[in-house]
C-alpha cells in the first residue's frame, strides 16, 4: 500500500557554493526541489510510503533527480521521461537578509507537455492519498486539464485528494490564476493555502469565513497556514483549531516551509483518511514547517521520524 502519491514537476537547483551574489560566484551546488516531492521526501522520512510522479527529459538533470529521489526511499517507477522535451532548472541567488531571489528555466520543459491522455489509473491502485500544487496547472497549455484529470481519476478510485495552490505569479496572470485555482477546489478533500493565497482566491475576509467559503465548495477539510501566528483549520461538519505559531528565534529560508506544513498535516491524514484529528495534523504541519525555515534548503532539514520526536514544540 503506498500511502501517498505526489504528482509534479521537480527541477535541478543551482545555488552559489559560497555565500555572495549569483553575478560574482563561479562554483555552484547542486540539489533538487519541487513542491511535490518535497512532500514526498518529508513523508518518506517519516515512515510513509509514498510515490513521486513527474516527467523529465532523457537528460543528465533528469538521471539526478532520479538518483536522489531515489535515495531517499521514493517509488519512482511510474516517472516518465521525454526524449524530445529538456528537465527544468533553476538558480537561487545567495541573499544575507530575506529569502532568496529565484530564477527559473522552465519553458518548454518536459513537464510542461503533461496532457490528459498521460494519465494512467494504475498511478493510483493501493494508495491513500493523492496530492498535487497549483504549480503544475500554470506550466503549459494541457498542464491545468492533465491536473484535474489526475484529480477527477483519483477520486473515482477513492483516494483522498489533498491540494495546496502554491500560487506561482510569473507563471501566468492573476486572473488566470484565480479562475484556474478556484475550478479545481471542489475536486478536492483536504485544501492547504497560505492566508494571502486565500485571500487572493476569496477576497480580504476573516480567516474562519475564508475557511466556510472554502468548505462550501464541497471539501472535507481546509488547513489555511498563518505563517508565523500558526494556522487555522475547518472540516466540514464544523470542527474548528487553531494552532499558535512556534517561537523561531533565527529564520534563515522561509522557502519549502509550506510543502513541509502539508508534509507533517498528511502524515496524520494518511494514518487513517476518514477519520484523522485536525488538531494533531495541524499541530505537526505546523511543527514541521517551523523547523525547515532555521536553515537553507527545500527539503534538506525535513526530519526524520526519530529527530521529530526528539524536537520540542515551543508556542508562542
């Protein structure tokens, strides 16, 4: 039984290997990142079973994305690669005081040629849970129709659908962001956005009439991340928590910190989908995403099972 399958596009990230500007560094580190499976390596760390999908091209940036997923225990045999269509990149410039700036190389990627017709219903036999970002939808013409038919095809098999906006503006405009986002809410369960992200959907409203608007788009759950006050959470028979952000003295990179959120909150969901506690998923989303913004990285500082236990939880 995987517990989890995770749906998206991954890249190869480059970042400065000493600590100066992009413009002036001539040596360069290589790691990989990409919302889904971030998720993915955070889940796995933590016991779970899980399945990253993507679609690379046939080219070394592809071979190390392959290499390391796998290294960290990830099912990967469902993974298509492209002969005809590159794997994407992207830099991060080194930034001593605030997240870094980004650069991305990713038009015309392999991942951005996902169509309906690719997708496979075997992706999803013995699974739990299904989970994607509203990355994939901005990254090509069929990509917003290959993600709702992973969703549609999900669901008709059982899974919980879990799905966070992760909201890219360079990848498209406002309205087409907004209009795209918002027709794929009602195919899923669990609903994981940021206050802003939100509100950008919704409108400035309060964060529990947020959540009700969400719900009534036919979701079982919705977990809304308030960033440093904590997050909020709804289900759909009523069932409110709120959990208080944890004291960071020193925050390094914020970046990941949501894919870590959704990591803690669906390591719960996939102990038992129909009948989970929004506390304790709250509760570890929150844990986890606090404790990935004390260092660089996606996915790096994920902890494992053994560290988590060992980390205490300090509230504000």
């Amino acid at each position: 039984m995987i517990d989890i399958v995770t749906i998206g596009e991954t890249m190869v990230l480059f970042y400065p290997f000493e600590d100066r500007p992009l413009k002036y560094t001539s040596l360069f580190s290589k790691s990989i990142a990409g919302a889904e499976s971030n998720v993915a390596i955070g889940l796995s760390r933590l016991g779970k079973k899980t399945r990253w999908i993507g679609r690379l091209g046939e080219d070394p940036f592809g071979d190390i994305i392959i290499s390391m997923l796998t290294s960290e225990n990830i099912d990967l045999s469902k993974v298509m690669r492209d002969e005809s269509n590159f794997t994407s990149v992207f830099f991060k410039d080194s930034n001593r005081y605030g997240d870094p700036e980004v650069f991305y190389y990713r038009k015309g990627s392999a991942s951005s040629k996902w169509e309906p017709k690719h997708v496979q219903s075997d992706w999803f036999e013995d699974s739990k849970i299904l989970h994607m970002s509203g990355i994939t939808p901005a990254l090509g013409i069929n990509t917003l129709a290959f993600t709702r038919e992973c969703m549609e095809v999900a669901k008709s098999l059982g899974l919980t659908v879990s799905f966070d906006p992760n909201i890219r503006y360079k990848l498209w405009t406002e309205e087409n962001a907004r209009d795209a986002l918002l027709s794929l809410v009602p195919l899923c369960d669990i609903f994981l956005p940021g206050i802003e992200e939100a509100k950008f959907l919704l409108g400035d409203k309060p964060v529990e009439q947020l959540a009700k608007e969400f719900i009534n788009l036919g979701l079982q759950t919705v977990a809304i991340k308030l960033g440093k006050d904590g997050a909020f959470g709804m289900s759909e028979n009523g069932e409110t928590y709120t959990v208080r952000g944890e004291k960071v003295s020193n925050i390094v990179d914020t970046v990941g910190a949501g894919d870590a959120f959704a990591t803690g909150f669906l390591s719960i969901v996939a102990d038992d989908p129909t009948n989970f506690s929004l506390k304790e998923a709250l509760t570890l989303g929150n844990k986890l995403g606090s404790i990935v913004i004390r260092e660089k990285g996606d996915w790096e500082t994920l902890p494992s099972l053994e560290l988590l236990e060992d980390t205490p939880i300090k509230s504000r």
